[in-house]
C-alpha cells in the first residue's frame, strides 16, 4: 500500500458511526434498507454502512470529530443518564448550539447539498473529489451556523413508550406535523429523538425555571407515522440506506412503498 493510501480513511458520507451505532441491536448489528437497490439488509454495522474510501480528509475527519461529533456525544451521554426518566429536561448551557451543530452536519455532508454547491460555486469543479466534500462540508456547517438556520426551533426531545423503535435513515432529519407543528425530528436511538418545534410551541416546552418538558410517546400508530416521514424522506433522496435494529419494521415500511 502506498503511503498516500495509507493517509487515507474510510468515511462516514453523511450519518456519523457515533449514531448509527446506537441502533445495534443485543447482536451487536442492525437491519438496513437499500433505497437504489429496495432490499433488506442483514446484520449491517455501524462501522461498514455509509462509508467510502477516502471521502474525507484525515483533517475534515479530525475536525468533525473534535467540532461536531464529540461534544454531540458528550451532550447526549449526559442528558440520557438521568434527565430521560422524568418529563422534563435540565440542560446544560451549550446544549441548543452543540445538537444544532449536528444538525448542520447532518445537512451539509448529505449528497443534496453537495450537488446545490457544485452547482452555485464553479470553482469546486478544479477540485479533487476529496477536496470538494472537505469544502463543502466545512462551509456548509459554517454558512449554518453564521446565519443560525435554526434559529427559530427550540431543541427539546420525544422519548418512545412503545416497542415498535425508530428508526434511522442517513440523512436523519425529517418534518413530522405534532399537534399540527411542525416538528424537525433526529432519532438518536431506537427510543429516542431530538425534536425541533418552532418557537411558536414554546410555552409548551420551556419552563419557568429553565427546564424543558419532553414529550412521552405511548401510540404505536405515532410511532409508525413518524418512521414512515423517515423512511419517505430518504426514498426521495433516491439514495443510502434506513437502518432499524427490528426487521419487522422495516419489512411494514418496504411493504408501504413498493
């Protein structure tokens, strides 16, 4: 192998193995349908799904990693040790700004934004492949952040009571209408998601002291209407993949769609 091979790794295109890992199920892998290929998939993992050869830099991988990834983890590791059992939710202060970094991520490492910014910026046709995905994912998160382009959500999340889990497609994020809000839903495992209402819910959500209230979700029905916003977003995408620790469901999701 030569040494320029030897800088390069196997990246994650656009769902980080931070996440996708969280949807293993006790076999230590997880169910996956191919949205190109319309198949389920058997004991896929975290490590192996998403990935291509030297998509990203080392540099891009180590800033997504320290910027994005970490404290997203470092978030959700604390908030799940004590703060899922109850109704509502103590956070830290970073907590808003940390997820919606995520989200940017999210946003600006998918196919879609790619094609938006090759399209609008000339310049990143001289670019290598690697080059031009290191760039538009850096900007893309910046130009998010700059402009707050979530500004206008506050960051709460749904807690699952049912035994149907969610389940998790590449992209991640996808509008779910709660209550007639819209809702901008992230699953983070198989029981939970990070859920984005609009400011206009807030007296829903934010507490006099600080806190924020969750939302418990007891009806399966609700539960598969929200898998089937997933699943139905990331079919329009017409590419990756929805991973789920439960086959079941994703067998009723395929059967939906075909």
């Amino acid at each position: 192998m030569d040494s320029e091979k030897e800088s390069m790794i196997n990246s994650h295109i656009q769902m980080p193995k931070l996440l996708l890992k969280r949807f293993h199920n006790k076999h230590n892998h997880f169910y996956y349908y191919d949205i190109e290929k319309q198949f389920i998939g058997e004991k896929g993992t975290a490590k192996s799904i998403n990935t291509e050869y030297g998509y990203y830099s080392i540099d891009m991988e180590h800033y997504l990693r320290d910027n994005i990834e970490a404290p997203f983890g470092e978030v959700i590791s604390f908030l799940e040790k004590d703060s899922f059992k109850s109704e509502t939710l103590c956070v830290p202060s970073d907590f808003q700004i940390t997820i919606k970094n995520f989200l940017y991520a999210l946003i600006a490492r998918g196919p879609k934004f790619e094609n938006q910014m090759n399209e609008a910026e000339e310049l990143l046709q001289y670019l290598t492949p690697q080059e031009q995905h290191d760039v538009v994912a850096y900007k893309g998160i910046n130009i998010a952040k700059k402009y707050d382009l979530l500004s206008d959500f506050i960051v709460t999340f749904m807690i699952n009571e049912t035994d149907i889990p969610f389940v998790l497609s590449m992209d991640g994020l996808y509008g779910y209408s709660f209550n007639n809000y819209l809702v901008i839903n992230l699953p983070i495992s198989p029981k939970s998601t990070v859920s984005l209402f609009h400011k206009s819910y807030s007296n829903r959500i934010e507490q006099k002291d600080g806190s924020l209230s969750m939302f418990q979700i007891n009806k399966e029905e609700d539960i598969m209407i929200m898998n089937q916003s997933s699943f139905l977003a990331q079919i329009r995408r017409n590419w990756g993949y929805v991973v789920c620790p439960e086959k079941k469901e994703l067998e009723r999701l395929k059967r939906m769609y075909e």
